[in-house]
C-alpha cells in the first residue's frame, strides 16, 4: 500500500478518469451522503492527508451508486436522478430523472445515446433516450429467464438485476440478477442470447479485463454451481463468494448456438 486516505462517511463506488496531462488525473469518489470527493490523483500518493473537493448532487441526500466515466464527460446516479458532469465542473450539465420516490436507481448504463436504467427491488431495465428524454424499451428479465430455461415457477424476485454490463466493443450486454442468474443479451436487437445459472445466490459484479492475447470476463457472485446440467437433487454447490472467469467470445458462441437452434426448429416445424 503506497497510500491511505480516509473519509468521514462510508464509500460506495469509486471511477479514475485518466489524464495524458501531467498532474490532471482525477479519482471520483461517491459516498453514502450523495456526494461526490474529487481527489488529483497525484495528491494521493503523498504521505500527507489530502482535503478532496466536493461535488453535491442537487437537492438529493440518497447515496451515490453509480460513477460511470465517457470521454470528458461524468455520469452520477444519486436518488432517482442521473447526473451529467463535466471533468472541470461542479455543477451538472443536465439531470435526468429517470427514478420515483419510491424506486431509485441503482445502478445503470450508458449504450448508443441511452440509458439502461435499473431501480431498487426491480426485474426490469428501462432504457432511456437522452435526446428524447423520453422511456424506448423495457427488459423484463423474468420473461427472458422464464423463457429461456422453460420454467414458469422462477421467483421475480430472483430476477432483480444487480449488475450491469456493456461490452465496450461488441454490442452485447451482461445483466446480472439476484437470483445468480446471468443474462447475454444483443445490444442493437435486445433479443436475449443465453441464460446460464452458475450461481445460487446474487450474481453482484461482472468486469471485462481486456488482455490483447485472450479478453476474459469476470463475474462475482455467491454459492457457485459446479455443475448446472445436473438434475437439482444432483447438483454440487459451492458456498461462498466465487469469482468465475468467462471466455470474452462467449457472447458469440451463445450466437451461433441460437441460430442452430432455429435452424433445428425448422426442419421439425
């Protein structure tokens, strides 16, 4: 560890924004009182204790659960409201509320000019149209898991969606639910690839680590599955926390497996 730096209020999230200038980096910091500490990178590898700048998320006190960085720009969830912020700004270029009262965000995305949305307690992702401002489409992740593994008896609450993925560049998206259940779905169509069960409990984090030579996948989650096929009375699951690393073309042969299938369902139709 070259640095420690402590906060008054519990930490949620954290995004780097990099910087080729010298000294310009910056470490966006979201906290459990809706706002956001901005510390100089540069600042932090000193031993000294650094005060960091605040951001505050107007007219909101919710917890920030999101920090999510494209090109110069800065997008904050807090409450029920996505912020847009500038690298040099404090306060923001535009707000969109996109949440209720009663169901804040909790986590979301950025894909071709919209926002997949996913409040509190919720099976569903809402995609928004920033020019619009306005509601396009809706994922109900229970039909699509209820659908794909041909079981009707699912538990929506199983299907609340924890996280979220966009491959940076392929237009496919990785959701993730409560249930360990985790969604490959086409970007452009919203048409689901493939449903895999590898946990039993809450699928909570998916990361793309993009090696030049082999680009993998990371999920974390609890209570892995070692073997999905079997019959339930037959499967072995493995408590505790479990981060499975999965092949990045995956969404590719979750592709061609589906368009065999099809293939398959002609001939017998």
């Amino acid at each position: 560890t070259q640095s420690t730096w402590a906060l008054k209020v519990y930490l949620l999230n954290i995004a780097h924004i990099h910087s080729d200038t010298p000294n310009t980096a910056l470490v966006y910091v979201g906290m459990a009182d809706g706002k956001i500490a901005v510390y100089p990178t540069s600042m932090l590898l000193e031993e000294d204790p650094v005060e960091p700048s605040y951001i505050e998320c107007v007219s909101e006190s919710d917890p920030i659960t999101q920090i999510i960085v494209r090109g110069d720009k800065v997008w904050v969830s807090c409450g029920r409201s996505i912020y847009l912020y500038n690298f040099d700004g404090s306060e923001p270029e535009a707000r969109y509320e996109v949440g209720t009262a009663k169901q804040v965000i909790t986590t979301f995305t950025i894909n071709s000019g919209c926002l997949w949305v996913v409040k509190r307690s919720s099976s569903e992702i809402k995609i928004y149209d920033i020019a619009r401002e306005e509601f396009r489409h809706t994922i109900k992740c229970h039909d699509e898991i209820s659908a794909a593994l041909k079981d009707q008896r699912i538990r929506n609450d199983y299907c609340h969606v924890k996280s979220l993925f966009h491959h940076p560049y392929k237009p496919i998206t990785w959701i993730g639910c409560r249930g360990g259940y985790l969604i490959i779905i086409d970007t452009n169509t919203r048409i689901t690839l493939h449903v895999i069960h590898r946990y039993s409990d809450v699928l909570r984090c998916i990361h793309l680590v993009n090696d030049r030579q082999f680009p993998y996948i990371l999920t974390g989650g609890k209570s892995f599955i070692s073997r999905p096929s079997a019959a339930k009375e037959h499967q072995q699951v493995c408590k505790g926390s479990h981060v499975l690393m999965w092949d990045g073309d995956l969404s590719k042969y979750a592709r061609e497996l589906r368009e065999i299938q099809r293939r398959r369902n002609e001939i017998i139709n």
